[in-house]
C-alpha cells in the first residue's frame, strides 16, 4: 500500500490539476516535484463549539491531558514517550499532577504499558472531548513522527488550554514557540516547560489568550472556507487559462494544416 500511494504520489500531474494539502510541508511534498500548484488549506476548528474556558482558576486544574485517536502509530508512539520519559519528570516536581489520556484505538500493548504507570487515567473513546479539556490544565502534544496537522492543537487552542508540543507534532500550524505555545523535544525540557506555565500565572494567561486570538483569525472554519474558496477560484481560472490556450494552439495548427 505505501509503494502503490507513493507511485501515485509522485505522479499527480497526470490526474490532476492541484493539489489541495493541510499543511506547507505535505503541499511542498506533493505538488512541487510534480509542478502543479499547490494550495495550503489547514485543517480548522469550531471555535463556537470549542468555546473558551474563562475560568479563573483554570491554571489551577489538577490534571494535564493529552487527547488523540490511540490506533495511530504517531499517537500511539507519543503516548508511550510521555509516560515513560516525560511523565516521571513532571511528578517529580509535582507529586499530586494527574494525567488524563482521551481516546479510543489503543493496543493490548499500550493498554498494558499504561496500567502500571502512576496517577494517569486513560478514558478510551468518548463522545465528546470538551469535558475532559474543562478538567485539565495544560495539554500536551508530545508526537515524534507522522505528518499533517493535529486537531487536538486546535481544540485545545479554542478551549483555553495552554499547549506544550513537540515540533513534530505542532509541524504545519504556524504556531509561533513562547507566543501561543510552547515547544520542546526532548524530555528535561518539556517537562520544564509544562513546569513554567503551571508555576507563572502570568504565562498561563496569556499564552492560552494568544492561543484563542490566534485560532479565531488563523483556524475557524469560516476563515479556512475562504481560504477554500480562492484556492478553488484560482484552479478554476488557471484550468480556463489552460484549456483557452490549448484552443489556440488547436486552431493554429488547423491553419497550418490548410
């Protein structure tokens, strides 16, 4: 399946006229080696279902979450990375933090790998994400591979959570570190960056207010459809552009025949 999507892959100029992506990276992926245009629509959020938590005491929520379809080997992969490597830090500095895991998919193995670590609470699949975000305070996206963009960084955005990622995992958001979020790979320093936004009330604050500003202008639904809508005007012009001068060169060479 990988070889036969990578076949197809390298040659979509021969199937279509553009590429549509969800982020800078995969549009640069796809559409450059074939030389056909390529349009960046990211994927977006509801902000008015995603309503922001104004709570003031939000920083003071005794929980961390990280949320994400668990069948996934990106998720799957994260998950195992924080609770074996990050997790330990944390409670370290501070013992009574509990961790929230949301999201169905996982394996027997993860299942098994989750049920001896301290203090976490793995939900499986829920109907809805929202509660789970009101309970904690800081989310967490600590992904080492895959690719596109990660709704759970848009979620989390929306709802006031403050965001602790790898780059990785924040890759096609453009999402800029200490403004609207935090960015660490290894574990020290992600774990110390979860330490500052659950100590600086300051931060907290403003970063999850940065956060919310930055999704309604950047990731809403009704700015991506806009964004949809010039993409799709733009391949439309260019497919008439095309399909006129084809016309042309048609009756030139008619011409010439005569």
């Amino acid at each position: 399946v990988v070889r036969q999507t990578r076949l197809v892959e390298q040659h979509l100029d021969r199937v279509v006229n553009a590429v549509w992506a969800c982020s800078e990276v995969d549009r640069n992926e796809l559409a450059t080696p074939n030389g056909i245009p390529g349009y960046v629509i990211p994927n977006g959020v509801d902000t008015a279902f995603y309503s922001y938590d104004d709570s003031s005491q939000k920083a003071e929520a005794p929980y961390l979450l990280f949320s994400g379809w668990l069948g996934t080997r990106a998720n799957d992969d994260g998950v195992r990375f924080l609770v074996s490597e990050i997790w330990p830090l944390i409670l370290k500095r501070f013992p009574t933090m509990r961790l929230l895991i949301v999201g169905g998919g996982a394996s027997t193995e993860l299942n098994q790998a989750l049920a001896g670590v301290r203090q976490i609470e793995v939900s499986g699949q829920v109907t809805d994400v929202r509660p789970y975000f009101k309970r904690a305070a800081v989310a967490l996206v600590p992904l080492r591979i895959g690719s596109g963009t990660r709704l759970k960084i848009l979620e989390a955005m929306s709802q006031g959570n403050p965001l602790v990622s790898t780059r990785k995992g924040a890759e096609g958001i453009e999402v800029r570190d200490g403004e609207n979020i935090l960015l660490a790979d290894e574990p020290e320093a992600f774990a110390q960056a979860v330490g500052r936004l659950l100590t600086d009330r300051a931060l907290f604050e403003r970063m999850r207010a940065s956060a919310r500003k930055f999704v309604e202008e950047r990731y809403d639904w009704d700015v991506v459809g806009k964004a949809a809508n010039r993409a799709l005007e733009a391949m439309l012009k260019r497919t008439e552009v095309r399909r006129q001068r084809s016309e042309v060169r048609g009756q030139k060479s008619r011409r010439e025949e005569i």
